[in-house]
C-alpha cells in the first residue's frame, strides 16, 4: 500500500495486525462483493488499464491477468489482494498528472512481482510463533511465581508476556517497511524501463508528507507499517533524479483523458463544488466542458446537455465515452430507441472493448420492449458478460430480459448466476436448483447450474 497506517500498542493492537494481514492475504469473497464500494466506468477503467500496461509488461506481469479495481473513496491510497490492484478514486481525482498515478501502479506492481503477500503471510506465521512462544514463556513463569509465592517472578512473568506481542509486533511493522522500500526502488525500475519519470512518486510522497505536517500528528517509526514519507523521498530521490527519464512529461493526449477523469469523478462523486475548482484552471479546456456537460445532465437541463455533448462529438467524433453520455442523456428523457443508437455507436468506438457499455446498450433495448429489441438486449447483454463475467448487476438485467420473453430457465440462472457474483450464494444456490428443474440434464446451463450448486467459498479470489 502506498498510504501510512498506524496499529496499536497493546497486544490487542497486535492481534489486529495479525487479523488485518490475513485478511488481506487469503480473503475468499468475490473483491466485488466484499463490501468494498466498488466503482464501474467504462472510460476511467480503460485509462487506469492503459496507465497500467506497460509497467505490468516491465513488471514481468503481462500474463498474470491482474484485475484493477475501483474503490469510491476520497483518500489517497491503493493497495493490492490476491491478483486485484485496488485504487481509490480519492487518488485519481487528486493527482495532477498521469505520471503521479503511474507510479502508484508501479509501486503496487513491485509488491505483486515480488511475491510479498506470500512472504507477508510466511512472516505473520513466524511472528504468530513468536508471540505464542513468548507467551507460553511468560505463563510459565506466572506459574512458577504463584506455586513459591513469589509476586516478583509472577511480575517477571507478565513482562515475558507482554514483551514478546511487542517484538512480534515490530517484527512484523519492520518487516513490511523493508517492503515498501523495495517496492518504491522496483518502481523506479519499471518507470526507467517504461521511459517515465519518478517524479510523479516524489510528489506523492511529499503530499504525504505535508499532510502529517499539517495534522500536527506525531508518530513513532517504529510502529506504523510504511517508512516515513521523508524517509522514503530521501532514499528515491537519488535514484529519481539520476534516471534519464526524470525530466519526461506525460503526451498530451494522455494528460488530457487524465483531466477528464478527473473531473468526471468530480461530477458523480463530489458534486458541483468539486468540478467548479476543477474548471477554474482552464474552462475552456475540453475536459471542463466535458465536466460542465456532466453537470448539467445530473443538475440541469436535459435539452442543454445534449447540445454540450453534441459539441463535444463535433470535436471527438471518434470518443466512445462522448456517445455514452448522449445514451446516458437520452435515457433520462425517456428515448430508449435514440439511446440505443449512442451506446451502439460507443461500443463500435472502444477500442478497450468495455463490457459496461455492451450492458448499458442492452437496457437501453429492454426499454424499448418490442420482442426484437428484447431478443437484441439478450445478445448484447451476453456480449457484455462475456468481456465482464463478474458484473453481478448486468445478471439481473439479462433475467429481467429473458422472464419478459418468457424463457423462465434462462431467467433463473442469469439470476442465481446475479446472486453468486454478488457473493449471496445462499440465494444462488436456490435459483440454480430452480433453474436445473426445468433444464436438460448435461446441456451447459444445466451444468453451469450444477456448478453453483456444488460451489464452496475457498481461500483464494476468484
């Protein structure tokens, strides 16, 4: 993780730790259905994913199918489970530049390459022994003091106790501070390879470093699991500024999707004060008008919103994500038939083959709701689960499409199939038995129902 975070300094506090780092290290819950407030854009992924790519491909990742999650949440942060790299979106909307979220990924990157989460759960079990050890120690002696009635030896006892939580502890915090260090220096690794500059780490760790400043916060080294931001600048900026690439900027292109990922996020997620900030620097630029349309669809005048976007298509005419507001607008006054049109134009547009707007698409053709158009939505929101298999809520809609067609069988499982990625496998279970009833025993349905049926939650992401 590239944020700081501190534990306790009790043996409780250590418990934590231990419960913490399992958890992170062998969850078995869909990261879908963990509770985590997922977020789901067809363009902020596509960006995230090409930030990601080639520092994957330096990483030696390429092939390793390793899914970018979007987490709504304002703090900067990002952190990895099992082969899923979770970013707050506090980080893409607070960082300026590509080159600043880059080397978060890169950063993540480096745990992954190196195995950590492996090494993190062979620690925690030493660690575990340790504590154990030294408890054991210290029962020892709390019995030998009680039976010679001995309080100095019992006290001595308690010491043990509390003094080996205490090394495990820090075993453990030193241990993963040695990690973040070899992460930051993987990074830098990745980013040289990839032509791109450090600086964009050092300005993060710097913002980290201003913002304990400013809270007044003072913290012990020795207990908290990251290295302290000026350490870590300290120990980067050497090799930053040594690179051939320190001076390398984001191309515009880039930096352009960037503010409009930013602002978009503003939009949805923090409200018309948010993108009014972010406008102010240039609100000429195509990413504020791009914010100002989103404003005045989720604000404002439908008829106005349409016109901004049609703008916009008139400038990018080959920008899917444009299209997709359109759809979105045109949905909003209930002209299904017209939104049909815009996601379809999306979708031939994207070159990141976005299930999202497969699914977007196929509502759009259920609310037209002739038998064509429901025939259609069936399709195209199989399409869409076939680049996006894990989309719990385009399940319901294609349910939702097969029971209006009648195909009752089809309905049940897209709906147990609904609850299993959605983590509810009670309730899965249940449709997929319904389902099975009224299929042909061997056919694939059936089969994939059986699978739902038999399905135990394991110890690794799925």
């Amino acid at each position: 993780m590239i944020a700081r975070s501190t534990i306790g300094r009790t043996a409780r506090g250590f418990a934590t730790l231990l419960l913490a780092a399992a958890v992170a290290v062998s969850t078995s819950v869909n990261a879908f259905a963990q509770g985590v407030p997922v977020v789901r854009d067809a363009e902020i992924e596509a960006l995230v994913r090409d930030y990601a790519r080639p520092i994957f491909k330096a990483a030696g990742l390429a092939n390793d199918g390793i899914d970018i999650v979007l987490v709504n949440d304002q703090s900067f942060n990002a952190f990895v489970t099992g082969r899923r790299l979770f970013i707050n979106t506090g980080a893409l909307v607070t960082a300026e530049t590509p080159n600043e979220i880059i080397g978060v990924i890169a950063h993540e990157a480096g745990h992954i390459a190196g195995g950590h989460q492996q090494k993190l759960r062979d620690q925690l079990d030493r660690a575990k022994t340790m504590a154990i050890i030294a408890t054991l120690l210290g029962a020892g002696a709390i019995v030998a003091g009680a039976t010679t009635n001995s309080r100095g030896l019992a006290g001595a006892g308690m010491g043990v106790a509390a003094g080996g939580g205490e090394m495990a502890q820090r075993s453990i915090l030193a241990y993963q501070r040695g990690e973040e260090i070899t992460a930051d220096r993987s990074a830098i690794t990745y980013l040289n390879a990839t032509g791109q500059s450090g600086m964009g780490m050092l300005k993060t760790f710097g913002r980290f470093q201003s913002a304990l400043s400013l809270s007044g916060t003072q913290l012990d080294p020795y207990r908290i699991s990251h290295p302290m931001p000026q350490e870590r600048i300290a120990n980067l900026e050497v090799l930053v500024k040594a690179s051939p690439y320190v001076n390398q900027v984001d191309p515009p292109a880039l930096q352009q999707r960037h503010d409009m990922m930013r602002i978009k996020i503003a939009a949805y997620m923090q409200g018309q004060a948010a993108v009014s900030r972010l406008m102010r620097k240039n609100p000429t630029s195509l990413a504020s008008r791009y914010g100002d349309a989103q404003q005045t669809y989720l604000y404002g005048n439908p008829a106005a919103a349409l016109a901004k976007t049609a703008a916009l298509i008139k400038e990018q005419p080959k920008n899917p994500y444009f299209q997709e507001l359109r759809g979105d607008i045109l949905m909003k006054v209930n002209k299904p038939k017209d939104a049909a049109d815009a996601y379809a134009k999306a979708v031939s547009l994207d070159p990141a083959r976005s299930g999202l707007l497969l699914v977007s698409l196929g509502q759009a053709l259920m609310a037209v709701g002739t038998p064509d158009s429901l025939k259609r939505a069936v399709t195209q929101l199989n399409n869409g689960i076939g680049r996006d298999k894990e989309n719990a809520e385009a399940y319901r809609y294609l349910a939702q499409a097969y029971g209006e067609l009648g195909e009752i069988p089809a309905a049940d499982l897209a709906t147990a199939e609904g609850h299993f990625y959605s983590a509810d496998y009670k309730d899965a279970k249940i449709f997929a038995m319904r389902a099975q009833q009224k299929l042909k025993r061997g056919e694939p349905g059936w089969l994939r129902a059986q699978d739902i049926i038999n399905y135990t939650p394991s110890n690794k992401l799925k």
